[in-house]
C-alpha cells in the first residue's frame, strides 16, 4: 500500500505553482495522480493521510477527494487514514463524510475505539471497513497501549479483543471482517503475539521504510497463504527521487521502482 502523505517540501520543483491553498491543493493533486498512475498495476490500495490535506482547507480537502475517487477509478481499495472517532449524530457525520457513495466514498478508514462500541457502530453500519488503533509505530505508544489491565492484558490486546467483537458479525468468504487493526512495523515482537492470538484479523500494518520498520518485521503478520495484512510506505516511495538526484521531472517512475523493490523485499522476507 502507498501512503498518499503529500509533504510539499519533498515535491519536485515544477510540481507547486504557487503558495496559496488553492495552487498547493492543485499541486498535491497532480502529484498523486501521477503516482497512482505509476504505481496502480503493483499495489493494491492506498492510503491517503487526511491532515495533509486538511490543512489546506477546504482546497486542500477538495484534492484529498479527488485523489480517492481517480485511485478507485483505477480499481484501487482506499484507506483514508483520518483516525477519527466520536459518538451519537457526530460520528454518524465522520461516517458518512469519509464513507457514504454521497461523501467521500472511501473503501476503509482508520478510526480510533477509545470510546467504545458507541463509537465503532455507526462506521459498521455503511458496510465498509474500518482498521481500528492497536499498537502504533509511534515510539510513545506503549505510554497507554502496554499497560497492563486488571485482567492481565495490554490495552493493546483488550483493544484488538473489542475488534474481534465488532467484527463478528461482518466476515466474508475472504476469512476476514470488516474491522481490521492497525499494528506498527516497528514493534515485531507485538505482530507475532497478534497474529497468534487473532488469526483471522486483517492488519495494517505502517511504519515500513522512513519510519524504520523492517520486512523481517513484518513478515509474522502474514498467514501461510501470504495474506491477512498489508504494509503501508509513504514518504520512502513517494521521495524516492530525491536519493536519485536531478530535477526530479521524472519522480513517478523512481516511485515505481521504489514500490517494485519494497515488493520483492517483504516477498524475500516471507519465505
């Protein structure tokens, strides 16, 4: 999976026209568009990062739109990763904003469970998948995620339990539900303790590539056919052509061959 986190800075020079919102909303969308274009017949799916876009206004939320409608075009599943979460009639707008065919008709989007089923079921009910927080890649994560409860278990472990549950009623042909977690890559002593303990479980699994994560990380969180997870790398593919050097006019096809070799590393590492 690439991760569609546009940080301006990292662009080609002839790629922003200008700095207000509405040139850097134009210019996040031909980037993206370009790397899909690259990209599309080698992953999956993508994952663009909301905030980037957000923080552009409604301009910049405009291009995250965009962005996921050509992706799906193309037969892409997209993941926004927006992490959002509330209850009652506002989580019902997050629902229908990042999933509804009338809002942003994403195909999964990354939600926090912090509050509960309260806060899962209004996602569950538009039929799409959600990926909910278990073990972050962030270095702070285990401050409140490996705590350990009265029980004995990890928050962690409590959270991916609650998945599980949310998930019953959701699984399809594929052996998998609706509700996926979200583990990082850095933590591959935690991808082995879940994918033991949830064997029928879809991750997602970031933190490959600029974050550190390693393919020998991450290959416990496939099962022996070689699914059950998919590894998100943003900025490793997305700026490849900086470690390439020159003008960076042609930073799709270093994508491209940045995307072929992450393939063949996490393959080499599954055998």
């Amino acid at each position: 999976m690439v991760g569609l986190d546009p940080f301006i800075d990292q662009f080609p020079p002839h790629i922003l026209k200008g700095e207000s919102n509405a040139e850097i909303a134009d210019g996040i969308w031909a980037f993206n568009k370009a790397i899909i274009d690259a990209t599309c017949d080698l992953v999956p799916a993508y994952k663009p990062q909301a905030a980037f876009y957000e923080q552009y206004g409604w301009q910049g939320f405009r291009a995250l739109e965009e962005t996921v409608k050509y992706a799906k075009s193309k037969g892409s599943f997209v993941v926004v990763d927006g992490k959002r979460n509330d209850i009652g009639s506002t989580v019902e707008g997050y629902a229908k904003a990042f999933l509804s065919d009338g809002g942003m008709g994403a195909d999964a989007l990354t939600v926090n469970g912090y509050l509960g089923t309260d806060g899962i079921k209004p996602f569950l009910s538009t039929g799409k998948m959600i990926f909910v927080l278990v073990k972050t890649s962030n270095a702070s994560s285990g401050e409140l995620q490996d705590r350990r409860l009265d029980d004995g278990k990890t928050v962690y472990e409590t959270m991916a339990d609650l998945c599980v549950k949310w998930g019953a009623d959701s699984f399809s042909d594929c052996g998998y539900s609706n509700v996926g977690i979200v583990v990082g890559a850095t933590y591959a002593e935690q991808i082995v303790e879940l994918r033991g303990k949830y064997p029928n479980t879809f991750f997602l699994i970031p933190g490959y590539g600029a974050q550190g994560g390693k393919a020998a990380d991450i290959a416990k969180a496939f099962d022996k056919n070689g699914l059950g997870a998919i590894v998100s790398a943003g900025r490793s593919v997305l700026y490849a052509w900086k470690k390439a050097g020159g003008d960076g006019k042609d930073f799709a096809e270093h994508s491209r061959m940045e995307v072929i070799r992450m393939a063949q590393d996490l393959a080499g590492a599954r055998k």
